[in-house]
C-alpha cells in the first residue's frame, strides 16, 4: 500500500490548495478575489461575455460567476449592458479602472506560477504541463469510455433476452 502523504491525488490537493492561496494573496493585493480576477482577465480576453460565457471559459458554477460579476460591478470594475439581441442577456465590459486591474492582475499571477514551478527547468515545466494535460484527456476519455461500456453491457444484456 502506498503511503497516504505520497498518493498522487492528496499531492494534487495540496499542489492546488498552495497555487490557490498563492493566487489570492496576489490578487488581493490588486483589490480582487482570485475569481474577480478571473473574470476581468476573461473580460480583458472577450469583452462582452455574458455571466454564463465566463461561468463556462474559468469552468466555475453560473452562480460563482454572477458573485464574482455583481462584486466587480458594484466596485465599479465592470458595466453590463442588456444584449441587444436577447433581453434576458446582460453583457459585461470592462470600465477604465477594470481594465487597469485587469492589466496587473495577468502578470501577477504569471508571477506566482514562475515562484510555484521555481524548482523546475524548463524541460521539467514543459513535461509537468504535458503530464497534467495527459491526465486531464484521460478523465475525459475514460468518462466517455464508462459511457460506451455501459451502452455496450446494456445491448449485450438486451441481446441475450431475445434469444431466450
């Protein structure tokens, strides 16, 4: 049996929960959380998301999206408009002061990945990266595998009642 301090998933925990923390303290000194920060980046990227556009691209909940969106919006980091096209659609943009955040906030966190990935080179990065996007491909490949099994089972299960 594997030593519980060394099982792969408990050191992903703790990676993610010490980049999050990290994160925060860096975003809280531009005077955002780590999820406003996020949506003023996506903001910076697309203007015009609506909340559930940017609920989607930082794969957080509709309702984490909207806290994060009326929060910057009442601190006046946002405007949104109605979409001209959809009135239930509301548009987010980026006010002077957002935008000015927004642009010290991505080199911020550029900042306190090179300190998380300081020990590694940049052969080492590059294979990290590669292992987490080859671990994250596998979840949705074998999510998808489940499913064809499952669908596979059923009609095997189905075949074998009509021939009885």
């Amino acid at each position: 049996m594997v030593d519980e301090g060394e099982r792969i998933l408990w050191l992903m925990k703790r990676a993610f929960s010490l980049q999050r923390r990290e994160v925060e303290k860096a975003m809280r000194a531009h005077g955002v959380t780590a999820a406003q920060a996020g949506v003023l980046t996506q903001l910076l990227i697309s203007p015009g998301l609506s909340s559930s556009d940017i609920a989607r691209n930082l794969v957080i909940t509709p309702q984490a999206a909207t806290i994060a969106v009326v929060g910057l919006q009442d601190d006046g980091l946002i405007k949104r408009r109605p979409d001209p096209n959809h009135g239930r659609i509301r548009r987010c943009f980026l006010t002077a002061k957002g935008q000015r955040i927004a642009e010290a906030c991505y080199p911020a966190a550029e900042e306190v990945e090179d300190k998380l990935l300081a020990l590694f080179d940049d052969e080492q990065r590059a294979q990290f990266a590669e292992y987490l996007r080859l671990f994250l491909g596998e979840i949705l490949e074998a999510d998808a595998a489940v499913g064809r099994t499952r669908r596979t089972a059923r009609a095997a299960s189905s075949a074998r009642r009509r021939r009885r």
